[in-house]
C-alpha cells in the first residue's frame, strides 16, 4: 500500500472525527512522524500531501531537513520537534524547527528564550504533560502545568499554543480516552486562569492507534507515524519514543 494511499484513509478517518465530535476539519493538523523513516520514503509523503512532518530526534532529523530543503521549501512544509529536548540540542533544535512540542520545565523553556532572542526569531511552542506519571517519559506534571504556562506564556519570544501528552499505551483506544480528556481540562484551566494568549488553544495528543479517540476529545495535533508509514522495529510508543 503506498503513503498516498493511506493517507487518504487516514484523511477519511480525521474527517469522520471531526464529524462526531462537531468539528471542522481545519481545526485538526496531522503531524507525520517521520522517525527511523529515510528522506525517500519521506519525499513520497511530501508529494502525496503531507505538510507538517514530526521527528523526535534533533539529530537525526539535522541530515533529513538538509536533504529535502527543497523539497519542503518548494511545498510548504514544516517540521515540529515532537520527542523530548535536552537543553544541549536546544541551539540546534531552533535552527531546525518550526514548532517545539516538547516543553516540560521553566529552565528548558527559558534556555529556549534566550537562543531565540540571540537569533531574532520567535518559536511556537507546547508544554508536554505527563498525565500517566511514567519514570519513562518527559513531561510536566499535571500540578504544574498551571504555574508554569503562566511562566513560560511571559518569555516574549516563545509562543504558547497549547498542551501535548503522550499518555500510556493501552490497546483500547476508549482506555486512553480519560487521559484525553483530562489534558483538554487542563487546558481549560490554563486559558480561564488568563494569563496566556489567544494562541493557547492547541491540544497535541492521539497516536496511530487512537487518534480519533484523540480528536473527538479535542485534539489540534495528531501525531501519526505507523498507519502512515508502516511498522518500526521499535516499542509500542514507538511514534514518541
């Protein structure tokens, strides 16, 4: 089966989302993780339509971007950093994103500030929450996320536009739904608590797996790698990992 392929049957299954749950499907942005994937395999999904790419690794995706330079430029493409960022990448990783989704402490948020002040530019960024409370996985706890989205919204060259999780895996996609909708709570209080912008509106959370789950409860980003892809030799949170 080929990238174009399943895309449009992904894009079937966003739009039918977004129909049970009310929503248009502008709201929603697929995010193609392209993890382990060669620049080949992600032209191909440049040329089937695919415009927001996600890759976990700073490094690995330094040598992808340079090769498809072009390509990207000539469609619009952007790239969002999606897995965790250790704060001597932080350089490297605003040279080469145009969105951060992997924000999870005031000290990273801030070390982030300063590179984009030095280089003039601003960056959109999440604040990841870790919702399961996995040793495992990066993120805020749930206590913080508060305080520190009216921390992080004061930095001026950051943009806040939202929360993103990578909750535990669980087969049911229903299972994993009270952790959707907690982030999308959280959310809420954020925004009623009124110290961030109008841009804080974004939820980044739903997998291959349970990424309708993920919009029905108000996802903005859904990060899709294995049901475009094909499978990794790699964990079941493969996607983010």
């Amino acid at each position: 089966m080929t990238i174009a392929t399943r895309l449009a049957g992904i894009e079937e299954r966003i739009e039918a989302a977004c129909r049970r749950s009310g929503r248009d499907r502008s709201d929603v942005t697929l995010v193609a993780v392209t993890k382990t994937f060669p620049a080949s395999v992600i032209a191909e999904g440049i040329e089937a339509g695919l415009r927001t790419l996600g890759e976990n690794r700073v490094q690995e995706a330094a040598g992808k971007i340079a090769e498809l330079d072009e390509l990207c430029r000539s469609h619009g493409v952007h790239w969002h950093l999606i897995g965790h960022l250790q704060s001597n990448k932080v350089r490297r990783a605003v040279e080469l994103f145009d969105v951060i989704h992997s924000i999870d402490s005031l000290r990273l948020a801030e070390r982030v500030e300063a590179i984009c002040a030095e280089k003039g530019r601003s960056m959109p960024i999440l604040i990841e929450v870790n919702l399961g409370g996995e040793a495992s996985k990066a993120g805020a706890s749930p206590a913080e996320i508060v305080t520190l989205c009216g921390e992080v919204a004061r930095l001026p060259h950051l943009e806040l536009l939202g929360l993103m999780t990578v909750p535990p895996f669980l087969d049911d996609p229903e299972e994993v739904r009270p952790y959707f909708r907690q982030l999308r709570h959280l959310l809420t209080q954020v925004q009623e608590r009124g110290e961030v912008g109008e841009s804080c509106r974004h939820l980044s959370m739903g997998m291959s797996h349970d990424f309708e789950t993920a919009i029905e409860e108000g996802a903005t980003f859904v990060r899709i790698g294995t049901a475009l892809f094909g499978t990794r030799d790699s964990s079941p949170n493969q996607e983010e990992q």
